[in-house]
C-alpha cells in the first residue's frame, strides 16, 4: 500500500479503496500518516518546540489534534492550551478537526467537561486550560503541551511562561504551537529559538480541503493585502514604515498589574455609515471601553467593536455602559452621530452621552493619542489584539490597513476625551514611581 495519500492520483486512490475491506477502509480513514501533507507530520530531530506558523485554512488544529493522538501512548500528562476555556472545547475537542472527531471509535477518550479532561483508556489524562487565566498554569506538570492559537493569547508571555514551567514530566518534553503568525516579542523569540522546529503553511497548500465559498468569499477578498499576507500566507510583518505605533509602544503599553481605581471611564463609538450588519458591505461598528486612573494613566479596558444592525450595535453600547459604571458615551457625529444617540437612547433614555465632530482626518486625529503612547501615558489591558493590528497599520498618510479602522477611530475618541479634552489630567500631574 502506498505510504500517502498526496503520492495517488485520483483514479489510483479510487482503486485503492475499492480494494479493501470494510475494516481496512476503517483503520484507513483514521491513519493519519497517510494522509496528511508531510509538514503536518511531527518533525524530526532535537526540537522541543513544534512551531507551525500557518495560514487561515491550512489545517493547523486538525495537525495538533492528530499530535495529540499520535504522542498519547508514549506520555501519561498532555495539556491543552487555547485562548479561551470555550476555544480549548470547541476547537480542540469537541471541533471538526478536534480530538474526538479525529479519534477512531476503538480508541477514543473519554471526556469530562466538568474536570476540563480527556482520558484515553491506557491512562493518559489531557486538560484543557485557558490562556485567559495563567495562574491555573501555575502547579501542573505535564510531558507534552498542545498550545493553539498561541499569537491570539490575552496573556500570552505569562501563559507561556506558567506552561513552561510545568513542563518536566518525561524524558524529552515536548510542545506544539499552532497558531497564525502575528508580529508579536514571544512569536519572533520561538522563531529564533534554536530549541524549536519552525514549519511554515499557507492557506493555499490545503486548497483541494476547503470549501469553495471560502475560495470565492476569502481569497478573493485578501489575497494580495496586507492582512492576506499574515492570515493566508503566514508572514510575520515588520511594522510599516511610517506607521504611528509600532509593535514595540503596543508592547510597551501592555498592562499586567491590578487596575487602579478609575476616575472616569467612557465607551466611545465609531458609527458605520452603511449602519451595521445589514450589508455585506458595512464596516463593522467600532466600541471601545476606556477609563482615566486615579495615577492619571489611561486604560483602554475592553474592545466591543461589532458587526450588528443598529438595535444590536445600540443595546451592546449600552451593555458596556452599564458594566463598566462609565461616565458616558462618546460618539462621532460625521457618520451618523445623530442616529447614534437616536439608538442608545431608545435603548435606554438615562445614558449620559456626548457628541463629537471630526473636524480633521483620521490620521491628524489619531497623532495626539500616539504621542500619549510615546509618552507612556496609555496602558492596554489584554485582548485587544484586533485593535492593535489596526494601530500598527495607521501612518501619518493615512489608514494602510484593510477596511475601515473601526476600533481605531473608537480607541481615538475615547482616548481624546479622557486624556485631550477639557477633563484631561493636568500637564504636570506627578505620577508614582511605578507609573513613571
């Protein structure tokens, strides 16, 4: 029998099939060495790390999962590391491409949801974790880590750090990373690693498995953009030259402590001018949550940002509004400012809300707000990753990003209201030593 299924032809593979028994087309259809494409095969030599940095589509959890599978007779503690307890389920374990779809009925775990565990039958136990909360990190041991989507962690160097400590279980602990490549300080470190096997994918190689409305719906609209390159062709971008924040301010900006009190909190929104989700078209609604602490530091606290019709984009303002006890909300007249405050308030008539006029263009807008960050005057609380991109990609000459900068325009006018405008902290606020 052939060793894979990328070295037949289609009437071969037909041939094949029709020649072997029931049971052989069973153990067949889970054999995962025959086929897979050879990069999705765990690599050879003296790695500890398996890096795949790989497009949207190119089969990065159905390669993890089949790792799991592979390395399960071989280790007894197995963790699983999504960036959310829900990803760590749906996509890893209960996904299409999850552990329990790729596992053979003869030999499929046992799942608890209860005890967030997978029990194979000869005793290896895999728990799920969320990146979302590092300390649960902090006390296991395991021999092998399956880290997903590693580049979309909220608290990705102290996740990393939690597991890595934990991982001195076995003769030779091992971890798979799989993840979209994003431009991020832990990313490039593991590429530079000499403990770690990089393999890179692009959406393209796993084209005959993807869906033709994907093709038509995705390609067609990314292929040859900035996003494209990092979504679909797996690059890691360097900052643009000119951009107004780079990579490192982003960094820099990240906040890992306790949050102080806030002095004021605000929930700014960029209105669509198609108005939401009603149109293919329509860029998406940006939210953005802010709030100015008692060290006279801005905190960007939450990214709401949306792609619903206005009732829908209206009661999720609303509803960051009330859970943040913010002040009150900001939006953009330009482009809608009127029928803004029309939805919020038929959502709920008490919110506090103030109307603002773009006067200048987004990129004169957003210059001041960058130089808060040169100035270390802003801190981004985790999980805004989406924002982020969208900063990294706005330049002096304009938004070099794709589609609208939603968030970033919502980000804006938060940050101008509580850091620029008339209840601003005062220019020669003394900040505690920790803040300096």
């Amino acid at each position: 029998m052939p060793s894979s299924a990328n070295t037949l032809t289609p009437i071969q593979a037909k041939a094949l099939l029709k020649n072997l028994t029931p049971d052989e087309k069973a153990a067949l259809n889970y054999r995962w060495s025959f086929w897979a494409r050879p990069d999705q095969l765990e690599p050879e030599g003296d790695w500890t790390v398996w890096l795949a940095l790989a497009g949207r589509g190119w089969g990065k959890t159905r390669t993890g999962a089949e790792w799991v599978r592979q390395i399960k007779d071989t280790v007894g503690r197995i963790g699983l590391i999504a960036p959310t307890a829900s990803d760590a389920r749906d996509v890893m374990v209960e996904g299409e491409s999850g552990i329990l779809a790729i596992s053979p009925p003869w030999d499929r775990p046992v799942y608890e949801p209860s005890k967030r565990r997978l029990t194979w039958d000869n005793g290896t136990i895999a728990t799920l974790y969320s990146a979302d909360e590092p300390d649960r990190l902090r006390g296991p041991q395991h021999a092998a880590l399956w880290c997903d989507e590693l580049a979309a962690w909220k608290y990705m160097q102290e996740a990393w750090d939690m597991a890595m400590f934990g991982l001195r279980l076995g003769e030779r602990p091992k971890v798979c990373a799989t993840t979209t490549p994003r431009p991020l300080p832990l990313i490039r470190e593991l590429v530079r690693s000499e403990t770690t096997h990089v393999t890179r994918g692009r959406t393209h190689d796993n084209l005959m498995n993807l869906a033709p409305a994907f093709r038509q719906a995705v390609l067609s609209r990314y292929e040859g953009t900035r996003l494209g390159r990092q979504e679909l062709e797996a690059e890691i971008l360097d900052d643009i030259p000119g951009a107004l924040w780079t990579r490192q301010m982003v960094e820099d900006a990240l906040w890992r402590g306790d949050l102080p009190d806030m002095r004021r909190v605000v929930v700014a929104v960029d209105p669509s001018g198609a108005g939401g989700g009603d149109e293919e078209t329509a860029d998406s609604i940006g939210i953005v949550v802010a709030g100015l602490g008692v060290d006279g530091l801005a905190y960007v606290l939450s990214d709401w940002t949306c792609d619903l019709s206005p009732a829908g984009w209206g009661r999720r303002a609303v509803e960051a509004y009330r859970k943040y006890s913010a002040d009150r909300i900001v939006a953009e007249r330009n482009y809608g400012g009127a029928m803004v405050e029309h939805v919020i308030r038929t959502v709920d008539k008490s919110v506090s809300y103030k109307e603002v006029v773009a006067s200048r263009g987004k990129a004169v807008r957003a210059e001041p707000v960058a130089a808060l960050y040169e100035q270390g005057r802003v801190r981004h609380v985790g999980g805004l990753s989406e924002l982020e991109d969208q900063m990294v990609s706005m330049t002096s000459d304009g938004y070099m990003g794709d589609g609208s900068p939603d968030r970033l325009d919502a980000a804006v006018w938060a940050l101008s209201d509580l850091m620029l405008g008339e209840q601003a902290p005062r220019a020669g606020m003394i900040l505690s030593k920790r803040h300096r």
